[in-house]
C-alpha cells in the first residue's frame, strides 16, 4: 500500500504533546488499531500519528477512501471539522480551527462572486461552480469553536500580535486566553520577558495592562467658597454618586474577567 504523507496536512493541526502521543502508542499496543486510517487517494488527511506508530511496531490498520474531496480546501475542512469535535481540544485549539475555517469560506465565497461576475460580463449564466455557501459569522464560528464571542475575539487577537513564545504558553495552558490576550498588547519583547518568567510573571503583565486600561481618576472641584450649606451637601452628595458609579464599574469589569476565567477553568485551563 502506497500511503504518501503530505507535510503541510500534518502539521495543519498542533501536534500531540510528549503525553497524549505516549498514551496512544499504549493505546494502539493493547488494543490494535481500531479507527481506520482516512486517505484521499494514497494521501494521508487523518492518521498520521496512528500511522507512524504503526509503521514502527508493526501494528496492521485500515483505511478508507473519502471520496467527496474536491480540492485541498475540502480536506481542510473536513480535517478542521473533525477536530472541532472531539472533546480533547482546548479551546484555544478550537477557536483557532474555526477561524481558519472562516477564512476558506471567506475566499470561497469570494471566488464564488467573482465566476459569478465573470460569467455575467460574458453574457452566460452562473454556473453551479459559481455557487458558494454563505459567509460564517461571528456568532457562528464562536458556535462552533464552543467558546464566547468576547472569548473568539480574543484569540484572534492572540493570533495577529502575540509573539510565538506566548502562544506557546496558551497552548500549554500557561496561561489563559483572558490574560494572554492582555499580554498581547505588549511589544513583543515584553511579551517574550512574561513567558521566560513564568506563570507569576505572566499574571501581573496582564493585571497590569488591565489596570493601565481603566481610566484615570479625577479629583472632584471643590464647591465654590460663596456656596450655602444646602449647595455644599448637594455637591458632597454627587462627589459620593460619582464615586459609588466608578466603583460599580470598577467592580462589573472584574466580575467579567472572573466569569471567564472561572469559565476557562472549568473547561481545563
């Protein structure tokens, strides 16, 4: 059998840490290969790791052909799908998947316009070619990912502008998507001093962008010295609502932060 390993579709999902990898090769020993292996011709799209073991005990395995790739997009769709549901994928991993997922309808979709404009300027029809499935939203690629809109948002920040080593550190589970995405607003060599320091370090970077977010405070103008007690007590009173709105605004971003971290928690962070 002629299996041919295409490098760019196995390193298009983040490899198996040292432990997930040891616990398969225990795995595929004692129990064989169960799951066949998914070919497109003789090309490998899901496997790999199984393959490799195999190859390497000796281990016989399976395949089957997928015969509704079209073209190398189809592959990674169906590749990013497979992966957004199973359950060991962090939700940084996921988050990541559905937005590359995005990206492929976006240029289909666009490529689809453009056949479809093509074929208007020469008099014909559209062709089926020409047809495209409509644009992922937002709320839908976060649906898919099985993350929060705010939550999807930040790592597509994390993606366009944190350096390589704080990424790292999201995916090892270092630190969370809410504070790596604050830590992304650092130049990168700050970003790059964070990670080396470790996990404190990394948390008060982020405590420290957060807090160089939240506005200055300004100090209240006194009453004018002519003002009558009445006018001196209406202003106390509104020095003290003001203070009592800040705090409560205060307290309703640390209430957000908190709800996602608990709930990046829950989920194994």
């Amino acid at each position: 059998m002629n299996i041919i390993i295409n490098e760019d579709l196995r390193a298009y999902i983040d490899p198996l840490t040292e432990d997930e990898y040891a616990a398969l090769e225990r795995s595929l020993l004692s129990e064989g290969c169960r799951d066949a292996l998914v070919l497109w011709g003789d090309i490998l799209v899901d496997g790999h790791n199984r393959y490799g073991i195999c190859q390497k005990h000796s281990i016989p395995f399976n395949t089957t052909q997928n015969h509704t790739f079209k073209s190398m997009d189809d592959v990674h769709l169906w590749m990013i799908d497979n992966h957004l549901g199973r359950r060991s994928v962090s939700d940084f991993q996921r988050g990541v998947l559905a937005l590359r997922k995005k990206e492929i309808v976006a240029e289909r979709l666009a490529q689809a316009q453009a056949q479809r404009a093509s074929a208007e300027l020469a008099g014909a029809g559209a062709s089926d070619q020409a047809k495209a499935e409509p644009p992922l939203t937002r709320e839908a690629v976060a649906r898919a990912a099985r993350v929060s809109s705010a939550t999807l948002g930040q790592i597509e920040k994390i993606q366009k502008t944190a350096a390589p080593e704080l990424v790292g550190a999201v995916k090892s589970g270092v630190i969370s998507i809410n504070a790596a995405a604050a830590v992304a607003s650092l130049p990168s060599e700050e970003q790059v001093a964070a990670v080396a320091g470790g996990k404190k370090e990394l948390r008060q970077a982020a405590k420290q962008v957060r807090e160089a977010r939240l506005p200055p405070k300004t100090e209240p103008e006194p009453p004018p010295s002519d003002a009558t007690p009445d006018q001196v007590e209406i202003h106390r009173l509104t020095v003290v609502v003001a203070q009592l709105t800040e705090e409560r605004d205060l307290l309703k971003k640390k209430v957000q932060h908190l709800t996602i971290a608990l709930a990046e928690a829950r989920d194994g962070k």
